[in-house]
C-alpha cells in the first residue's frame, strides 16, 4: 500500500480471556486466578494468557481451559464473547483481548496457571466488582450473555450432568437468573418445548421424595417458543 509504513504504527499483543461459568450448591461461580505476577499482582482476574504465533483465537481459548480446568473442548460450551482494546486497559503494553464464554458443568478443582499463585471457583456476586484489568466489564457481559443464552437456546443443560431432572435444570436457571422460579410452571415449559429435553426412561430419588423422571438435553438448539426471564 503506498505510503504505509508498519513503524508508524505502535505493537499491538493480542491475548484471550475466559469468563468460565459454572453452577455449584445453586449458586452462580465463575473461575478466577490470582495474579502471582504485575500487573496487579495479588489481585483476582479472570483467567486468559496471550495468544501464540501458531495459534488461532479458539486454539488459545480452548488451550487456556484446559490449562486453568482441566476440562477439555469436548467437556464444555465455549463461544466468543466480545473483543476488548480500550487504550490503557493494561499497563504494560497495547493489548486487545477476545474474551470467550464457557459453560461447565462439576468442573474437577481448578489448577493455577503459569502466571497465577491460586485458582478458584467463586460466586459471581463475591468477586465483581474487584478484578484486575477491565475483568469487571468482561464478567459483566459474559453473565449477561449466559442469562440470554438461556432464554432461548438449550444450553441450559451445559450445567448439567448427561442426565438430569427437571428439578436440577431449574435450579440452574434459578442460578443463573438470580431469581425464584415457579416449579410447576417451569416443568410444564421445559418439557412443553420441543427437542429440549428426551426422556431416559430411567428415574432417580436423589433430589428426595418421590422418583423423578431422568432427561438428558434433546437435539433443539433453539427453544420455540423461548423460556423467558420477565415470565411469570
């Protein structure tokens, strides 16, 4: 291109961050690190690393789940989320960040990083605000992303084991939502909704009382007609 000239312009780094999502003992959770080394050391964030010269944005994102997790690509639902670039957002340099969501369900105990002197599992509303770099508005709208996400696909059942009750898929979205639901009126959405839920045929007492039917998530992506937050 005449006239241009890759001097004129300052080293951009390029770096992927998680928002891994899970729920445990009917809370909303969300894996965080603590900076072993500055910038912010000492500080929670959420976990992420710069991206490889042989790696495309996926590779890295999945790489780095396996490395904080555990958890392999095939264990989890991981999809894009947002870019991040606003100037300054780290201190050491120009860095845009490709923050990516993940849903996982009973992750094994978390592992620290090279960069990172601890990892946990933390509610949502026990670390935000407070996180290193901009984590705060990542996190944000990686939850709000979940929420949506639930309203009108399937991946609800990300959070669940292969098999489940209704029971359980509720407290899910009650995690998730942040708010009560109505049991009756979500068992009839739920097994209402074509291709959301298959029956297994098979029953468990483990929620206690009575047997309770078994479902395993069904081959809809998208639930028509969506179950919706603002919903009775």
């Amino acid at each position: 291109m005449p006239g241009y000239d890759p001097t004129d312009f300052p080293a951009v780094a390029v770096t992927v961050d998680l928002v891994a999502l899970t729920v445990a003992a009917d809370e909303l959770a969300v894996l965080v690190v603590r900076r072993g080394e500055e910038p912010f050391a000492g500080q929670e964030a959420l976990p992420g690393g710069f991206v490889q010269p042989d790696e495309d944005l996926l590779a890295a994102a999945q790489r780095e789940l396996a490395e904080e997790t555990g958890v392999g690509p095939a264990s989890a639902h991981l999809e894009q989320l947002a870019s991040y670039g606003t100037p300054g957002r780290d201190p050491r340099m120009r860095v845009v960040t490709v923050a990516h969501l993940a849903l996982v369900a009973d992750p094994p105990a978390p592992r620290a990083g090279s960069d990172a002197a601890a990892a946990r599992w933390a509610p949502v509303a026990e670390v935000s605000p407070g996180l290193a770099f901009d984590h705060d508005t990542v996190l944000r709208d990686g939850v709000e992303r979940a929420r949506a996400k639930l309203e009108y696909s399937s991946l609800g059942a990300s959070f669940c084991a292969p098999e489940f009750t209704v029971a359980e898929l509720r407290r899910v979205y009650e995690a998730v939502w942040g708010r009560r639901l109505d049991p009756r009126n979500f068992h009839r959405k739920v097994t209402g909704t074509a291709g959301f839920l298959e029956p297994t045929g098979e029953t468990t007492t483990r929620d206690g009382g009575r047997p309770a039917q078994l479902y395993r998530r069904g081959p809809a992506a998208a639930l028509h007609p969506p179950l919706l937050r603002t919903d009775g």
